[in-house]
C-alpha cells in the first residue's frame, strides 16, 4: 500500500561562461564536462526509463545561463571538438593499456561512454541537448524548474524591479527554449526572502524550494513538518528539503559518493599521463589539468598515490546497493511519518544535478537502479513532481517561510562575507542606474535600445550568485573577480552612453558578441511600472 | 550552486601513466585563466559621488551596511549654521531597532562599511548624519530596512484547527523533520505557547551586568575585564583567553557569538537542565562564524580556541565539508 511521495529535484546550472574573444578558454570546460558526465547520462538514463515504460517523475532545473550555452552554436561546436579530442585519447588508451590488464576494462568503458555521448550529442540531438530536455519534458519524465535569469542572489537584490528582471527574463527564456511558461521555480541558492513569493506569483510561478529550516521556522508553525508544502501568503507553493536524504548524499562521511569501491575524482590521466603523451590533450598552455579519464577507486582512507585500480563492475554493484539501501530507507521513512502525520508525507531531495556524475561517477547509475527499484520492486513510494501533488492534494497550509538559503549554516553567509561585501556597492548601484535609465526611456529604438538592452545583460551577468560563491569558496577567485568587474565595468561605460548620448558602436557590437545571453531581452522588464 | 570542480586546482602531481607509485606532492597556484597573466578586470569606479547607505543581511545576527555621503552634501549643511560651530559636526551612523525604537550611534567616516552584531527577529534600519553638542542630531540619509530572521520555531499556532498543532505534538513533528528539540532555541515551548517575546524576555533576565557587557558588545566595542568577570563562568574562562590573545576586540566578537547559547543557557537553567548543558552545540540558529567589527571580521583560526566552533550546528550543518553548500 502506498504510504508516501518521493520527489527527486536535480538543479542543474552553471554560470554562463563563453569567450568568442580566446581560441580556447580553460572555464568553458565546465560546461563541456557537465554535458559528458553529468546531462548526457541523465538524459540517456531518463529517456531509457520513458521508452521501458517505467514511472519516472524528475523535478530539474536548467538554469536559463546553463539554457542559453547549451543552445549557443559557438559553444556546441567547441564541445564537439572537446569531444572528438577526448574519444582520440581513448581510442589510444585502450591500446595503451592492454599491457596494463587492471585498467583495461576501464580504458574500454571511456571509449564506449566517450562514443554514446557523440551518438547522442551529434547525431540523435544535433548537437542540441534542450531538445533532449524538451522531449523528456513533453514525455512526463520532467518537469524542468526555471532560476534567476543569471542566478542573482535574490535576498541581496535590494531593488524589487531588480529582482523581478530576474524571474521574468528567466520565464520569458524558459518560454524561448521549451515552448511554455514554467511552473516551477529552483530560487538562486534556494534562496527564500518572505515577499519574493509576490515576484513568483506575478510570473505565473506555482511552486519552489526552499531548505527545511524555511518551514520549521516559519510562521505559524507548520502542522506537517517539511513533509508538505505551504502555501506563501502570495499562494505559491513551498516545498521543503528533507534532512535525511540529502545528507545519505551530500554528506563527506557518511554519504553514499565516499564508498571506496567508487571512482577517484582527484587520479586523473591529466595528471598521471607521461607528459608527452598527454600534452596534445591539454590547453594550449600545455598545463596539466583534468581531462575526465581516471582509473582508480576512492579505495579508502589513503595517499593519493595508493589508491587501487578502478573496477566498473564492482561500482556498478555498489551503485545498485545504494539504491536499494536509499528506498529501504524511504520505505522506513514514509512508514514511520503517515501515522504521525496523517497524512502521505512528501520527501523532497534535491541535488545539484552536477554531482551525479561529475563528482560522483556512478551518479547516474544510481538513480537509474532507484527510479527502476522503486517502479518495478515495491507499491509503498510514489514519484512525483510538485505539480502532480499539488493538483493530488490541493488543500495545504498557509505558511510565511523564514527567510532561508541551502548554503552553509542556511542563511547569506556563503555569498555575503568579508571577501565579497566590496561587491554589493557595485551591483546596488548598477541596479538602481538600469532602473532610472528604463523609466527615463521606456520608448528607445535604434542604437538606444541596442545599448538598454545590453546594460541589462551585463547587470544580469554582474549580479551570477556563482561570482561571490567562488571567491568565497577559494577556488577561481581571479577568474571570479574578473568576470564581476568586467561586467560593472562594460555596464558603467553603457550607462555612461545613455547620459551623455555618445555611442561607440564598435565596442557596443563586440560586447554585444561576447555576452550575447538572452537575445530575446527587454529592457523595459526593469520600468518601476510595469504595465498590466 | 554547484560549481564543477576547477580542472586547474589539484594538489598533487604524479608523473608516469597509471603507476601506483609514490611521487613528490606539488602545491599548484590557482592560475589564470586568460592568456597574458593575472587579470583582475576592467577598472570600476571607486565611489559614485552620490549619498546612498544600504544595509544587507548576513544572518540572524549579522548585518553589513556600506554607505557613501557626497562632501558637497555636508558642506551644504554645515554653511546653513555659523561658521565656527562647522568643526563641531561629526558624522555618525545612527542604528534604529523599529521594534522596540532602541538606536545608537556610532561615529563614522564620510564613506565606509560596517559589520554590525545584531539579534534575530528585529526589524532594522540606518541613517548617516551629522551630530553637533549645539544643533543635535541631522539625518542626511537613511537605508533600506532590514529584517533579521528569527533563526528559531514560531510562536503562533495556525488559527485554522485543520493545521493548529499543539507543543508536544510539534516536538514530535520537529524531531520527524530532523530538528531535534536540543538543535532549536524553543524558547516558545518552554515560555508557554503564543504569548511573549521569548528573545526580550530571556534577555531581560540576564543579570543587569551581563546585559550591559552585551550592550557593548553588539556596538563593536572592546569589552574590558572586569566586565567579561560578571559572564558565567565556562564563558569568561574563554574570552579571558581571547581578550588576552586578540585584544578586548575579538572577545567582543566572541560573545555576540555565543550570544544565542548565553540564552540557551538561561533556558535550560529555566528546564532545570545543568550549566553543562551550556557548551552543546544548540544554537538557536546554526552557528556564525563572523564577528562584528567596523570593517574586518573575526579571524577564523581564532575561533579555533573556542571548544565546541567545529561540530556541527544543527542537523543540517555538515562538518568537513569544505564547499560553501550544504
């Protein structure tokens, strides 16, 4: 008998990184990455169970930056040339490693996946993947969340016109690329302020996310826990993270990703590879990175260098456990709540999409044997996507969730902090600027527009939670601190145009080349105003 | 975000293909991305010339307000009055809590940033001025308003019998949820269901010497002393230690941030629970790492002195994770 729900929410994004200006740009190999490891195996993981006839019910996001790169031309055919170098270097390595037995079978994996991804990418979707996407959507398999336009910080977007350019760019590009407006919402960081329901419910937005300690600590107290949504008093519907399941994922200690019969994201051939061997892989600058090839297991607790071999089979094993061990558990869980509750509980479990398969390898098989085990092995939970359960249990709580985000100790901290409080003077005052400049000229054309228009993607860019993440977490903080500043910069020089009605049309054209994010854009989105 | 791992960052080296074998570990720089060395981008401005004060929430109990005032705006203010009394404006910062209108002031540069401690479920708001002992005060302008959360459960129950739920029975849907009763400041369980200002109240029964050291504290003050002797006595011991380290400063900071434990502690004194209670890790909110100051925040290795900082905070408070998310 059925006790309970499972809605499984992937939030797939990546800032939109593109350089027409270089040949060749190291950050650009995120997304070619993410599209190998993580979106072409979900995608060919979902469509497998659409055309077996199984129930699949996945809630995803694909961020309109993540959107718009999987649809720009210039990118899709830098990742076909990435793909061509990398299934070059396989086909070597399966010669190369038959005298090495202990990583031929995983030579031969790579060339095989390596292979698939260029059958899928190339010639089953033309290179591109939201048609893949679109398709699954259209089947029932998903149910594609839109973002913030660029994934702005909502909570640190002061400006109510700011905040609201965010979700309605970001609706109007859902609409460009999946041919409807969308009801779902992933808020930036999961980053829930009370009011910004009013926003969602302007854009037509019927349900979001945010992390469990929203509902706990919202007011009144919620009847149901984090086991059913709440109603904002705008009427969207708020769904909550389950602690349980994100830490049988997320966690570092206890977390299924750690299993040492898994892959070793930290051995790679980029590294471990003779250099010369190697070399033509690389960047043109000729520095060892990772190219996505390794050979060994997570193994334990050990060196580096004393990892073991890496066996596919014995992954795919432990992949399968999981996955059983994962629905054991939300058997247990949904069996233990309803009583409690009375009332089906929903569980929520949402992931960056990019951990199944990039980090965690064997991701995509996991959820695979999940989606499998809990359609064909048992009748106790339910997928669903958070529409299907609205229109299945309409009556909810009204609820003002706290304000809340999913980042370390679930408030601001991990985007406002000592390292990127210099940012935010910038970002306000840019905001404030496209706001006075929309209202002063609600009706440009010609080169006018062309300049509005362009302010209004460089403060989108300007304003990517992604840029205050990774200077905060210590990673690419250059590149971080570049991209920010460049786009205040280029946003101030528009500005500036429109004050004093100068127009270098030649550097307008080449910015317009470089952040050519959302063609479709209109201004007029940031006008205090806004028409009925 | 889940940002893909960087292909550049890896600590280690290791030559020869698909040896097992032991090799030198070479720290490598984050490098850069674009051909032609480090680039930080293109030149902004430094200021824009303009009067604007913003304020931004970090937390329950962090805020960071920057603001900017033209010198052309002061030197207007200051002509309207005698020539002689202009020396005597000073600007100042003035904080307004809406709720209780408490404010302080605080004197400050023409432009400038502030980390301000403050208490969860507050409504806030700022103003840069001049001040004179002549002209009091003027405000010259005046921030968004900003809302701290309450970093706790709610106190009102649904008006609506098909969602009221009673304490025991929440306990019991909390614990289900993941939120242990420990892991949240319930002071509304224990102060009776829907009625006061837990915070307020937890607050006022502090010893009057207590609540005065915090007073100071929240302004960014270094606390002397004799006033971290009248703190209970598992608390002095370590801020001692701080204030003799780092200066009256840092242990300022040290006690906003365990400011949600002190009331803790006075809860569980209230539950009949002992003062040992007071160092589990049960903050009302999950723990902050930051500190108030005008600008700096509180070094983390400082933090490292004080003996519960890396457990987890909560349920959902991951140790050893070194990604921003959760």
């Amino acid at each position: 008998m059925e006790k309970g729900l499972l809605a499984l929410v992937l939030h797939a994004h990546l800032p939109f990184v593109r350089h027409p200006e270089y040949p060749e740009f190291l950050e650009e190999d995120w997304l070619y990455e993410a599209i190998s490891e993580t979106y072409v195996p979900l995608l060919t993981v979902f469509s497998n169970l659409v055309k077996e006839g199984a129930r699949c019910r996945v809630t995803m996001t694909v961020t309109p930056t993540l959107a718009e790169m999987l649809g720009d031309q210039l990118l899709q055919d830098r990742y076909e040339k990435h793909l061509e170098k990398l299934i070059d270097l396989c086909e070597k390595e399966v010669e190369r490693t038959k005298e090495y037995p202990q990583f031929q079978a995983t030579a031969q994996m790579y060339f095989k996946h390596f292979t698939s991804v260029r059958e899928i990418f190339v010639d089953r979707y033309k290179k591109n993947l939201l048609t893949a996407f679109k398709e699954l959507q259209d089947a029932g398999a998903l149910e594609i969340m839109t973002c913030g336009a660029t994934h702005g910080f909502l909570p640190i977007i002061l400006r109510e016109e700011a905040k609201r350019a965010q979700i309605q760019v970001a609706k109007n590009n859902y609409v460009k690329h999946f041919g409807r407006k969308p009801r779902g919402i992933w808020l930036p960081e999961c980053a829930y302020n009370p009011g910004d329901d009013r926003l969602l419910n302007e854009a037509g937005i019927r349900f979001f996310f945010v992390d469990s300690h929203s509902l706990i600590f919202g007011t009144p107290r919620p009847r149901y826990g984090i086991y059913a949504p709440i109603y904002t008093p705008a009427g969207v519907a708020a769904f909550a993270r389950d602690i349980e399941t994100s830490e049988q994922v997320w966690s570092s200690q206890i977390g299924y990703p750690g299993d040492p019969d898994y892959r070793e994201f930290y051995r790679d051939l980029g590294y471990d590879g003779d250099y010369e061997y190697i070399k033509p892989y690389l960047h043109s600058d000729g520095e060892r990175r990772n190219i996505g090839i390794k050979y060994y297991r997570i193994t334990g607790k050990v060196d580096l260098d004393q990892k073991a071999p890496y066996n596919p089979e014995w992954a795919t094993e432990r992949a399968a456990m999981h996955a059983g061990n994962f629905l054991h558990n939300r058997q247990k869980q949904v069996e233990f709540l309803m009583p409690l509750l009375g009332r089906k509980p929903i569980i929520i479990s949402p992931y960056d999409a990019e951990l199944f398969g990039h980090w965690w390898f064997e991701g995509p098989q996991f959820l695979n044997f999940l989606i499998r085990k809990i359609h064909y092995d048992q009748n106790e939970v339910r997928m669903v996507t958070p529409v299907e359960y609205l229109e299945e249990f309409p009556d909810n709580q009204t609820q003002v969730p706290s304000a809340s985000t999913w980042g370390a100790e679930g408030y601001n901290r991990v985007w406002i902090n000592g390292n990127t409080d210099w940012m935010y003077r910038h970002q306000h005052i840019a905001e404030d600027r496209m706001i006075e400049m929309a209202n002063a000229h609600p009706n440009a054309d010609g080169i006018e527009l062309r300049v509005l228009n362009q302010a209004a993607r460089e403060l989108l860019l300007a304003e990517s939670s992604d840029w205050a993440f990774i200077i905060t977490t210590g990673t690419m903080v250059q590149y971080a601190i570049k991209r920010f500043k460049d786009h205040i910069h280029r946003f101030t020089r528009l500005y500036e145009m429109i004050q004093q009605k100068k127009y270098d049309q030649e550097w307008l054209a080449d910015i317009e080349s470089r952040d050519n994010i959302f063609s479709e854009i209109d201004y007029r989105v940031y006008l205090s105003n806004q028409p009925v | 975000m889940f940002l893909l791992r960087p292909s550049s960052i890896r600590p280690a080296v290791l030559s020869k293909a698909l040896e097992n074998r032991s090799e030198e570990l070479i720290i490598q720089p984050t490098e850069t991305t674009a051909p032609g060395g480090p680039d930080f981008g293109a030149p902004i401005p430094d200021t824009y010339d303009i009067d604007l004060l913003r304020v931004l929430v970090q937390d329950p109990f962090h805020l960071y307000l920057y603001w900017e005032l033209r010198q052309s705006t002061i030197d207007a203010l200051t002509k309207v009055f005698p020539k002689e009394e202009a020396p005597e404006f000073q600007t100042v910062l003035r904080l307004l809590e809406l709720d209780e209108g408490y404010e302080s002031f605080f004197n400050v540069g023409r432009i400038g940033s502030y980390w301000m401690a403050v208490f969860p479920g507050k409504r806030y708001r700022f103003e840069v001025g001049v001040r004179s002992p002549r002209r009091g005060y003027i405000k010259l302008v005046s921030s968004n308003e900003a809302d701290t959360p309450r970093g706790t459960i709610a106190m009102e129950r649904d008006q609506d019998p098909r969602f009221a739920v009673d304490g025991r029975k929440f306990k019991r849907v909390l614990e289900a949820s993941g939120f242990h009763n420990q892991d949240v400041l319930n002071l509304a369980l224990m102060g009776g269901d829907d009625s006061g200002d837990g915070f307020r109240q937890m607050f006022s029964e502090l010893p009057q010497g207590v609540q005065k050291t915090i007073e100071r504290a929240a302004t960014g003050a270094a606390i002397e002393s004799n006033e971290i002797d009248q703190l209970p006595a598992i608390l002095r011991d370590m801020l001692q230690r701080i204030r003799d380290e780092a200066g009256g400063q840092y242990a300022s900071m040290a006690l906003m941030h365990y400011l949600p434990e002190l009331l803790r502690w006075l809860a569980s004194r209230r539950e009949g629970l002992g003062e040992d209670e007071f160092l589990k890790p049960v903050p009302a909110a999950p723990r902050f790492m930051i500190g108030s100051s005008d600008i700096t925040q509180m070094p983390v290795t400082l933090f490292e002195k004080i003996s519960s900082i890396n457990r987890p905070s909560s349920p959902t408070g991951k140790p050893g994770k070194p990604e921003g998310k959760r």
